[in-house]
C-alpha cells in the first residue's frame, strides 16, 4: 500500500480500495506525520491539516488545566490532541484532549497503549477552529457519547460557546460561560475560558 500522500494538501477525504486496518492507518500516519488523521465507520479517511497557532494556543491552555487537574485528583489519565482512539464502532478518532478512568486504561495491554488504543475515553474536548463545520462537529460529539464517552465538551469560542454532551440527554448550550465545571467521571475540575474567549 502506497501511504504516502503524494503531494496532496489537507484537508481532504479519500477511501482507501482495501479498508485500512489498524496497522496499515498506523503506518500510514507514521509516513504523514504533519497531517492529523482519523478514520469514519465505513472506512473514509479524514486528512486535516495541523492546529492554526491561535488554536493550538487554546488547545495547549485546555491540556494544561486539565492535566494539573489529573495529577492532583489521581483517578486517570490525561491524552491530547495528538493521540488516536480506536472506538467500539471501528472508527478512529483523536480528541482535541481527552481523559480516561485509570482503572480502564491500565487494565489495556502494553501493545494496545501503543498504538490507537481500543478504548473510548471517559471524557473529551473538542475544540472549533475557524474550518470546522458546526453540524460535522455536533454530529462528531454525538458520536463519541455513543461509542461510550460519559461527558464531552464542544467549545467553540468564535461564539463563546460551551455545549455539555451525555448519554440520554439533549446537549446543553452555556453562553459565555466564564468557566465550566466537569461532573460525573471529571467531578471537581474546572476549566476557566478566559484565555480560551481571548
């Protein structure tokens, strides 16, 4: 299998003649390490381009709050934007920040931590960007609450914005919220938006 992208510029979709597997998704990432890539139920592959600097600033300020959260409470582990889950639909999905219960992640084996662990994570961000369709981000948030995920954020901060995703509930739309407090699995963090609004 050719994995290279051939001169192509992201963003773009495209379906591989053969499904790729895990390890050839795997290798075809390692050969296009400047492109964020994940892969759709029915085998499409997404190529998106790398983070614009105002939001990878934003995404770094998120990363950060929530990692000092996790080293202090002690019950799971913190993954940012660069990591790949494989989800219980075949999908594979890179959150812009992620954390999942300890318990779950080390109970993985070894070789499953290594690659794009078949784990969905207990909690996700996903962070808009000025290319980010609204609708493909909702749909991708519903998506993510039903491949197991028990609370997930939408923030987009061209509106200020913060929409609460959970299982068996419609999702909830904060309006410049100064700061957004995490429940169920993430009880007791906190994130503050002000240098997200910024």
């Amino acid at each position: 299998m050719n994995t290279a992208l051939a001169g192509k510029r992201p963003p773009f979709r495209f379906r591989p003649e053969t499904p790729m597997s895990d390890e050839d998704l795997m290798s075809f990432c390692v050969a296009n390490d400047i492109a964020r890539v994940e892969r759709e139920v029915d085998g499409e592959i997404l190529v998106m381009s790398p983070a614009g600097n105002r939001t990878g600033r934003r995404n770094a300020a998120i990363i950060s709050a929530l990692d000092t959260w996790a080293q202090a409470d002690g019950r799971g582990y913190v993954f940012d934007s660069s990591t790949g889950f494989t989800l219980p639909d075949g999908s594979m999905r890179s959150p812009d920040a992620a954390w999942i219960e300890a318990s779950r992640w080390d109970a993985l084996s070894r070789l499953d931590q290594n690659r794009f662990s078949p784990i969905c994570p207990d909690f996700v961000i996903e962070l808009r960007s000025q290319s980010d369709e609204l609708a493909v981000l909702e749909g991708k948030m519903m998506r993510w609450v039903a491949n197991g995920a028990k609370l997930a954020w939408l923030i987009d901060p061209d509106r200020e914005v913060v929409s609460l995703y959970s299982p068996d509930k419609q999702p909830e739309n904060l309006q410049q919220p100064l700061s957004v407090l995490g429940s169920g699995p993430i009880d007791g963090f906190a994130l503050d938006l002000t240098r997200i609004w910024e």
